[in-house]
C-alpha cells in the first residue's frame, strides 16, 4: 500500500523502507515517506485560515488518572528491586 501510495517519492532500498523499522521525522522525509513535517496548527492555518484551535479533549478522569500514576510507581518499585535501570518515557 505504501510502495502504491508514494510511487516514485520513495528514496531507498525496498528492502530497508520495509523492514518494520521506524524513523525519526527527518529520515522519514529523506526516505519520502512523508511529504514534509509541520503540526496540527500549521496545517489548519495553512489549510483552513484558522488561527487558534479549540480543544474538545475531555481531560482524564480521576480513576485513569489514578491508574496511569499507579502503573508508574509500580514501574519504578519493579525497577528498584530488581535494579533494572532503562531509560523509558513518562507518560
């Protein structure tokens, strides 16, 4: 579906656009895998002239955000004990 959908955009061996790999913005851009990088503002100005955005995300509630803190504790008492020491994203 990609190789159909970017044609002759793709820059690259087939082999390393398809491996299940992942890159950063950048590389993605260099290999033609996207067209270019921007954010949601730029591309509603750009798209739909609209400066400013309104967010209708309704914000976690008190039980997810009491998971999401547990799961991280949990984490770091596992990484604790058994002295495991990675680095990993927050959420």
């Amino acid at each position: 579906a990609v190789k159909d959908g970017r044609g002759p955009r793709l820059k690259g061996n087939p082999t390393e656009l398809f491996s299940g790999d992942y890159w950063t913005g950048e590389q993605a851009s260099s290999l033609g895998l996207v067209d270019g990088l921007c954010d949601l503002d730029s591309v509603v100005k750009q798209h739909f002239g609209v400066d400013q955005l309104k967010d209708y995300t309704l914000p976690p509630n008190l039980f997810t955000r009491f998971a999401n803190s547990f799961g991280v504790l949990a984490q770091s008492q596992f990484d604790t004990q058994f002295s495991v020491h990675q680095p990993r994203l927050m959420p």
